[in-house]
C-alpha cells in the first residue's frame, strides 16, 4: 500500500510530456505559452526536492524549444539551435499552504540551473516553475519572492532591483470548477487525476464526481491502456478517500461505470489482503520488539543479580574468611531478594550461618 498515493497519482497523469503540456498550456499567459514549441516537450530526470520533504512534494522537470524574439513556435520545433526552456512542475499537497514556497522554491531553481551548468556551457536556461495544488481550502500562501520579505523591496525607492524577483505560476484545483477542468486541453485520464486531487478527500463531492465525470472515465476506458488508467484512479480514490462507504461507492459505480465495477472490487479486495499483510507484519515486528525489550530487560536484572550476588561473597569473605561449596552455591542460586537480605544481615550476623538463616 503506498504510503504517497497524491504523488502516484499525479506522476502517472503527467510525467507524460503530452499531458503536462496541456497542464502548462492552460495556465502560461498566453504570449508564453505560443513562444513554446510543445511539440519539442521532452522529460527531464532527476528530483530536486529536499530528502525531509519528499513524503509531502512530488516535481516533474521538462523541456522544450524557446521561439527567439520575432520567431514563432512552428519554425523552432524544427530548429535545434534555438535555446530550450525548463518548465518545472512542484505538486504541493500538503495539508496547509506552505508561506515559504517561494524560497523554496528559488532553492529548487538554483539546483536545476546547478546541474544544467555541470552538464553543458553556455547562458543559463529560462525555467518556468510552477506549483500544482490542492490544499484544502485553496492557495494562500505567498506567489512572489517579494511577498517574504518585510517591508517589502518594493516599498523602498531603488531597492527592489537589488533583491531577486520572481512570481510562481499556481494551479489552485481548489478553485477550479468541473467546468474549467473541461474546458482544459487535457486527456480523460489527466483530467480525472486533477478532478480527483480536488474532491477524493471529500467523499460527498467524490460521489458527485463520479456521475458528472461517469463520460470521462468512459472515454478513458476507450484509450490504449485505458484500463490501467482507470485502475490508478481507483485505487487512488481507494486510499483516499477515508470516510467513504464501499456499498456506497460500488452502488454508484455499477449505476454509472458498471464496466469498471470488477475492478473496483478487485482493487478493494486487494486492498483489504495489504491491509491484512501489512497488519500481520507489523504485529510480527510489534512482537519482535517486546520480544526484544522483555529479552533487554531480563537481561538487565541478571545483570543486577549477578552484581548483588559478588557482592554477597566479597562481604562475607571480608568478614568471615573462605566459604563453603555450600554457601557458595547458596549464594549462585538465591534470588534478587534473597541477595538483597544477605547483604543487609551480613552487617550484623556473627557467622555466614546467620546470614543464611532466614532462607
């Protein structure tokens, strides 16, 4: 069952170049947008987010051909000397909005221009970053590097040209209506993925969907693959979606995507047996640990015992000189207890048989 189901999703809908194509292309002013040749959008590898944040961020590196001024986007994608653009893509989802994202992400810019330079020489590449998110409630959080700072640069005559600027493009879904995400230039399944990334976590909305966007899993069923598609989105919703009633959820399933019903239930069980697995392993691993601090603990008190007990002989040697075999097995074989009493009697008793008395 894995543990990042935003960052599954959302790397499944558009790591594919065309799909994040149509991500950018509905939110690039459009100046920007017709400067790009899409058709020369090519994956980048590598993540550039920090180690202590991966479990909440997930960022998709592209690039593609820049139109040079006066140029058009057509006759670049055939060009290959035309300079390329870095258009970077952050999911944020955490579950409030982030007020240092800028900083971070100047951080992320730096680190992506950082490698460009290792790789090859030549002037540093445009990048175009842009958050994906669906915060609960929305984006509130700060769009500009100047929005950190108090007062702001902007607020002092001459200062704001000495301080680094720069906007971050924000694809808010909390926002966006199902309207607006039909109207995007987008694949069913990269439309779903958005459309679920938005709702999933509110199970009223989530059944709503599932009769409004009943066409688009549809027609994603229709596509190559169609059915690993639908798949992901399932079990996504699957993950999820907490509070919702499975009799629930398959009732509307069969009512409005009976195709996909089997699936469902095959993802549930499915589900269900990691659910089963992974409770089995940790109780294995809960027991390994008592097992453990118990073992610890017993070893611990020997310890004790074995450190009482020396000192029973070293008391009684001191004061009464060598010691029977007797003794000496009465003393290997007394309890925590027991040595605790030999050695409070030995400060009075006038012979080792006195110290062993009360046994």
């Amino acid at each position: 069952m894995t543990a990042k189901p935003h960052d599954a999703l959302f790397k499944a809908a558009f790591e594919h170049p065309e799909h994040a194509a149509g991500l950018f292309q509905g939110r690039l002013p459009e100046a920007v947008s017709a400067a790009i040749a899409w058709d020369t959008l090519t994956s980048e590898p590598g993540s550039f987010i920090d180690s202590d944040l991966a479990d909440g961020h997930t960022d998709l590196l592209f690039s593609a051909r820049l139109a040079p001024p006066g140029g058009s986007a057509k006759e670049t994608a055939s060009d290959e000397g035309n300079p390329r653009a870095l258009l970077y893509l952050l999911l944020e989802h955490q579950s409030t909005n982030d007020h240092g994202m800028p900083w971070r992400m100047l951080v992320y810019l730096v680190r992506i221009w950082q490698r460009h330079r290792k790789e090859q020489e030549g002037p540093f590449v445009v990048i175009l970053p842009m958050v994906l998110s669906h915060a609960p409630g929305g984006w509130a959080a700060p769009r500009t590097f100047h929005a950190l700072f108090e007062p702001s640069p902007s607020s002092i005559p001459g200062v704001a040209e000495l301080v680094p600027s720069f906007s971050i493009l924000i694809e808010d879904l909390a926002h966006l209506t199902n309207e607006d995400l039909r109207e995007r230039t987008l694949a069913a399944f990269p439309k779903l993925a958005l459309c679920l990334l938005r709702d999933a976590r509110d199970p009223r909305e989530l059944m709503q969907d599932l009769e409004v966007w009943a066409d688009a899993f549809q027609e994603a069923l229709r596509t190559p693959n169609g059915m690993d598609a639908v798949a992901q989105l399932l079990r996504y919703i699957a993950l999820v979606a907490g509070e919702l009633q499975f009799h629930q959820f398959r009732a509307k399933i069969r009512q409005q995507i009976p195709e996909v019903e089997e699936l469902a239930m095959t993802i549930a069980e499915q589900l269900r047996n990691e659910g089963r697995e992974q409770g089995r392993e940790q109780g294995l691993q809960k027991g390994r640990e008592q097992g453990l601090q118990k073992g610890r603990e017993q070893g611990r008190e020997q310890g004790r015992e074995q450190g009482r007990a020396e000192v029973v002989e070293k008391l009684l040697l001191l004061k009464f000189g060598a010691l029977s075999d007797d003794d000496s097995a009465r003393i290997k074989a007394a309890s925590g207890a027991q040595l605790t009493g030999y050695i409070e009697r030995i400060l009075t008793a006038e012979s080792p048989e006195a110290v062993f008395a009360a046994d």
